[in-house]
C-alpha cells in the first residue's frame, strides 16, 4: 500500500510541477500555437491592358493608362507585343509602311522611366519585370503607361499591338486575423 501511495504521490507531483510555473506556460503555449493554424501568403494579381488595331492610317497616336503602387506590391511585369500588317499595306502606302512603330514607356510617380520599348515589326517581348528600388519595395502612387503608335490598316490586315502590366501584391495571413492581410516591412 505504501508503494501504492509513493507512485500515486510522485506523479501527482510530476504534474504539478509540470503545470505551474514557467514549465506550464511553455506547454499551454505550444498547445495554443498548434490550435492556432499556419501563417499563409497571399497574392493577388491586377492586370492594366492596353490594347489597339488600327483600322486606317493614324500617326503618332498616344494612350496614356494608369495603375496603381502601394507597400504591398512585390513584383510588376510587363507583356508588349506587336502585329504588322502584311504585304497589301505596303503595296498601298509603301512610304507610310516604313513609319510604323510602337513606343511603351512607364514611368514611376517620381517621373524616373522603369520600362522602355520600341517596336517596328512583328514582335513579341519577353515578359520583363520592373526592379523594385534598392531596398525592395516599389516607388507608391500613380505610375504611368505611356504609349504612341503610328500605324494603318486595310480590311483584315491592320496593324496592332498589346500591352500588358501585371502588379502582384503579396501579403500575410495570419489565422486569428480573420484574413486581414498584414504587409512585412
């Protein structure tokens, strides 16, 4: 009987000891923080397209688009692809053919240009990223998407180009936030 109660009364106090104190505390955390779920990341993409066929000659046309840059924005990439028209324009206009050109700038609020193409024929770019500033975040605000396009068509042959801006923003979730996206700075 005496065994009997010295088993029971070092366990009891194993538990106790376990529970209270600075001990305890590091097993109710453990336990709180696996209850809690896991941190998730969460991106988002919004896509700004500019995009036009020429039906007839224009010359020096401009489009002038805006997005949007906030702390949360991680990566900007940008798409620019062109179709010139085949040999029927350039029977008709032989002089207006050799004009044809696409010019895509962006530039940040500040004014600096970030991205800077020119294409005279049939092209596709590769999609380029933008690089963030030495400290890994975008300039915030307005950023602008500047192009002027001198072009022509004729029935199904027309000219055409398309532009293409994508701005992923990334966040954090955490689980007790109830989806509250929290930027890391």
């Amino acid at each position: 009987m005496q065994q009997r109660l010295l088993t029971v009364f070092v366990a009891l106090s194993m538990l106790l000891l376990s529970a209270s104190g600075c001990i305890g505390l590091l097993q109710g955390r453990e336990y709180m923080e696996h209850l809690r779920g896991d941190v998730k990341l969460d991106s988002s993409i919004e896509t700004t397209v500019v995009e036009h066929a020429f039906t007839n000659a224009e010359i020096n046309v401009e489009w002038n688009e805006k997005f949007t840059v906030d702390s949360e924005v991680t990566k900007i990439g940008v798409y620019f692809k062109t179709e010139m028209a085949g040999e029927i324009i350039r029977e008709i206009f032989p002089d207006f053919f050799d004009l044809r050109e696409i010019k895509v700038e962006i530039t940040d609020p500040s004014g600096l240009v970030k991205y800077n193409a020119t294409h005279v024929t049939t092209k596709t770019a590769p999609y380029v990223l933008i690089e963030p500033e030495l400290d890994g975040k975008f300039v915030s605000g307005q950023w602008n998407i500047n192009i002027v396009g001198t072009g022509g068509g004729v029935l199904t042959e027309q000219d055409n180009f398309l532009v293409s801006v994508d701005v992923t923003r990334t966040c954090i979730q955490y689980p007790q936030d109830d989806g509250r996206c929290v930027v890391e700075n």
